[in-house]
C-alpha cells in the first residue's frame, strides 16, 4: 500500500513540478518579451522624432545597442545602422512595415535558423510617410534550455528529487496511522472516517473468530480429554505417513516418548508393521495386523480418511488384546479341562454300569460296584457344583449379600466341617486369633474358607498340621491359612488360582480334587477387594494370606476392585 501511494504521489509531484515549471518558463518567457517590445518602441519614438526634426542627419554618429533601420514608403532602405542599405532589398514585403504602413505601428518576431535566438521587430510610421523600426535579437528561454542541456537536467533532476521527497514524506504520513491500527481492538480514527465500515468489518470479523477459536479450543479440549482417558492407542496421519495426532496411550503401548521418532525409535519389525498399515489405509483399505511385543498381544487396527471422496490420512487404532488372549486360551483350556474333568467319572460309572448290566460282576461285588459309582458320581456333582458356582461368580449371576461377618466365627465353623477328614489322615486342624469383623458376603466367604483349609488338608503330609489364624494387620483384618505339607514349586506359584491348574496331577487325582478351589478363592477376593499373598517353600508347607480392605464401602452394583494375588 504504501509503495502504491508513494508512486501515486512521486508521479503527481512530478506532473506538477513540471506542469508548474513550464507555467513559469512562459511567464518569464512572455515578460521579457513585454519588456523589450516596450524598449523598442520608446527608441522607435525617439529615433522617429530625431528623423523628423534632423532627417538623414539623425543617424551620423548615432550608437545604439539594437538595430536600426529607415525604410521609405515605397520599401526602400534609406539607412540600416548594421548594413550598407544600398545591399538590402525591398522591405515593403515585410511584416512590420506593411503593419506600420498601414496602422501607425508594426511588430514582428521572426527566429534565427538555428533556434536559438529571435529577431524582435518594431516599426513606426513617420510624419513623411516613410518607416523607421528597431530590431533587436532576443534569446529565449526553451532556447536557452535548448542550448545549455545541462542546466535542463539540472532543473529535471531537482524535480525528481523534490517529488521523491514529497511523495515520501506525504505517503508515510497518510500510511502511518493505518498501520498503527491495531487489528484486534481497531479504533475508528476521525482523520480516516472513510475506512471507518472497513474497521468495523474487522471488529465484528476478530468477534466471529475469537468464538470460533474459544469453540476450536473447546473442542480440541474435549477431544484430548476423550483421547487421554482412553486406554486404547489413538493416531492420525496424513496421506504421507506423517504421524498428525497420537494420545498418550498410543505411545506408552508402543513404547515411544512424546519426542520419539515413530519409525526410527521403533523396533524394525514394529515400525514395518506400523507402515504397512498406515501404507494399506492411505490406498482406501481396512486394515486389521496383529503384533507381539515385550510379551504382549496387540492389534493394529487401520482405516482411510476421506474427504470429499479422496483419501487425506489414515486413522489407527492400537488395542492392546494379551487379557483377551489369555481369556480366550484360559477359555479352551477350560473347556478341554471341563471336557477331561467331566469325562473320567462319566467313563467310571458308565464301565461299572455296563459290567454290572451284562452280569460280569459276581453277587457279593455288587455292593463294592455300587460304591464306585456313588463315589464317582459324588465326585462328578462336586465337579458340577463348583463350575456353576465359578461361572456365578464370574458372571455376577448370584448377587453379593454384604453383611457383617465374623471371619473368627467362619473359621471355626470350617474348621468343624473339615475335622473329620483332617482326623482320617492324621491331620491336626487349628483355628487361633480373635473376633474380626468385615463386610462381605456370607457364604462367599465361607466358600473361600473351606477350600483353603480342604487344600491344606489334602495336600499335607501325615501328622502334619494346618492352622487358621484371624487376626488384624495395620487396621486390615487378615485370615491365614498355614499347612506343613508338600509345598508348591516357586515356578508354579504364578499359575496355581487358574481353573483346573494342579502341580502334581497324579497326586491331585488321588486325593480327588477338581481343580477349581482356588480360582474360587480368587474371586471370592476380587468380590471383596481382598488381597491374597502366597508363601510357600517345597516340602516344608504353604501359606495363604487373605487381607480384606480396611474399610469396605459397598453401593449397589459396585464392588471394590480387584487387588492382584502377592507371590513370595
């Protein structure tokens, strides 16, 4: 803008400048003719005078600066002050004698041949008839700018350089207060009342933007909000790859740092698999990989962005799926553990059945076949008992009743329970504490007792002992389970609350487990909140350590969270 009005101004100055400069060449040009055509008029009238009083005798000794000449009426040259007369042709022809001749009074200018210079003529008629005129040579002022072409460019120069000034300092000054407006608060200034509807304009303009910002910056809020709270990776990209957006967890699922280079501080494998799905979405594909990393399942989820149906980025979506894995192999290995579980007293019974339908078992072992069966089939409703009973507690079929419950109490009534088993294998049963009451559910708890203290009977050695100990620990009631048995592995101390997970399957066939107690225990742990550290040492026994929450607040519907198992 300012180069504009400075150019603008520069060319008007200019124009003017020389418009002005001509203007006053005229003016002076004119007047300096004014001026002489009046200095030859006097000396006409002098030397008119001085021929009518003296005649021809006038002129002897005579000295004038201008040219004088004395033509008669017919045209001849009586007397020329430069040149011999008797060389001169006629003047009757000429302009200001003939103006003299027949007015009084004649004037002419006539230029040299090389225009430099003009003749002035001026001629008065005399009482005689006869005409005497005064020339002089007069040089002008465009032939002086003519001939001295320097002073020309001299003067040009000076009006350049003036306009460059003028147009300089006037376009700074009709440019300063404009750029001195400030956009964001624009003020109407009284000198430009001409822009005042475009300030207005960018007033209501700068309003609609700051809402359309605050919205921008809303948004933008809630979408980080939304993304950072999810535990799913989130990541945007451009049709090239470039990584445009990514939450938190993204990077903390692929390992990365908010400074990290996505495919340069990514395993080789990880990244080529990261390219392969943003190189699929970005040619309008779906995407779906699966990865392994740090001993975690992930899936790689990818789909195209389009925008006005040409694909812009890509959007991936990285789960971390290891639970479900282990969900879905716990889930076959359920199934299959089920499918065995079920099978070998259903094949028991169906072989004693069948032996005992053909006649092959003799009268007096019908008894001790009949045995078998029930035994069998005790076993196979405990089996059942205890499926149903874990698929409830995994299902939130059964709905927890939480009361007051003395685990003491509880204890003691295990104890009861178990202390005829405990007596047929030399089995020393103890319960020892006091009195610690917790919220919780009843018979979950009960549940949870019972299998403790049957796994410690079973898996004890003989004369061995198993002792339950209520006590408090830090304001956090605890129930302790300790045996003298055979102990269990460190290696399989990870894995001993999975379904139907035996350490020594031949001597858990023997004492008649099923497999499920203590995945029973474990969540009757996670209904309550409760903690469960493990000890144990081969040979020597084990101990299991509940540790309920010191306070337990219980909503409808909601349950403490679950606290992971400790391993010693």
């Amino acid at each position: 803008m300012t180069k504009k009005i400075f150019k603008s101004i520069l060319l008007t100055s200019c124009a003017v400048l020389l418009l002005c400069m001509v203007f006053m060449l005229a003016l002076l040009n004119q007047y300096a003719g004014t001026q002489v055509r009046e200095e030859l008029s006097g000396e006409a009238s002098l030397a008119a005078r001085g021929i009518e009083e003296s005649g021809a005798g006038y002129f002897e000794g005579l000295t004038s600066d201008n040219r004088i000449t004395w033509v008669a009426a017919d045209g001849t040259v009586l007397y020329d002050s430069a040149v011999d007369s008797a060389t001169l042709p006629n003047h009757g022809d000429r302009e200001e004698i003939r103006e003299a001749l027949q007015t009084g009074t004649g004037y002419s200018e006539r230029y040299s041949v090389t225009m430099s210079e003009k003749t002035v003529y001026y001629a008065l008629r005399i009482f005689d008839g006869s005409v005497v005129r005064i020339s002089k040579e007069q040089t002008t002022v465009w032939m002086m700018l003519l001939d001295h072409p320097g002073i020309a460019l001299l003067i040009a120069a000076a009006i350049v350089l003036l306009s460059v000034g003028i147009a300089m300092v006037v376009s700074r000054k009709i440019v300063r207060p404009i750029n001195n407006i400030d956009l964001e608060h624009p003020v109407i200034d009284v000198k430009y009342q001409e822009i005042s509807p475009l300030l207005q304009k960018i007033r209501r303009q700068n309003l609609l933007i700051d809402r359309q910002m605050a919205d921008l910056r809303r948004r933008q809020e809630e979408l980080r909000a939304i993304t950072e709270n999810m535990s799913e990776g989130l990541i945007l990209t451009d049709e090239r790859g470039t990584v445009l957006f990514n939450n938190s967890s993204a990077l903390r699922l692929l390992g990365l740092t908010p400074a990290s280079d996505w495919t340069a501080d990514m395993p080789p494998e990880r990244a080529e698999i990261f390219r392969t799905a943003v190189r699929k979405a970005t040619s309008g594909n779906h995407c779906e990989i699966r990865m392994e990393a740090d001993g975690k399942t992930y899936q790689l989820l990818a789909n195209p962005v389009t925008v006005e149906g040409k694909v812009s980025g890509a959007v991936l979506v990285l789960l971390d799926v290891t639970e479900k894995e282990q969900r879905e192999i716990m889930r076959r290995e359920f199934t299959s553990n089920v499918s065995h579980e079920l099978k070998t007293p259903l094949t028991s019974i169906y072989g004693i059945a069948d032996m005992m339908v053909s006649g092959i078992v003799r009268e007096g072992d019908m008894r001790k076949f009949a045995g078998d069966i029930y035994s069998e089939a005790g076993r196979l409703i405990t089996l059942v008992n205890d499926i149903i009973r874990l698929s409830q507690l995994d299902e939130d079929a059964a709905p927890a009743e939480f009361a007051p419950v003395d685990l003491y109490a509880a204890a003691m009534d295990t104890a009861s329970r178990l202390s005829g088993i405990a007596a047929e294998q030399g089995i020393t049963l103890s319960v020892t504490g006091g009195k610690q009451t917790v919220r919780g559910d009843r018979a979950v708890i009960g549940e949870m007792l019972y299998n403790l203290c049957d796994n410690a009977v079973k898996y004890n050695k003989p004369g061995g002992t198993v002792t339950v100990t209520v006590e408090n620990r830090d304001g956090r009631a605890a129930v302790v389970v300790a045996d003298t048995g055979i102990g269990i592995p460190k290696e399989h101390l990870s894995r001993i609350y999975e379904r139907f997970y035996r350490v020594d399957k031949s001597h858990s066939k023997a004492i008649g487990g099923t497999g499920l107690g203590l995945s029973i225990v474990k969540h009757g742990a996670l209904l309550h909140g409760a903690e469960l550290v493990t000890e144990s040492t081969v040979g020597q026994g084990t101990t299991i350590t509940v540790l309920f929450p010191a306070k337990l607040t219980v909503s409808a519907g909601a349950y403490p969270c679950a606290v992971p198992e400790k391993e010693i």
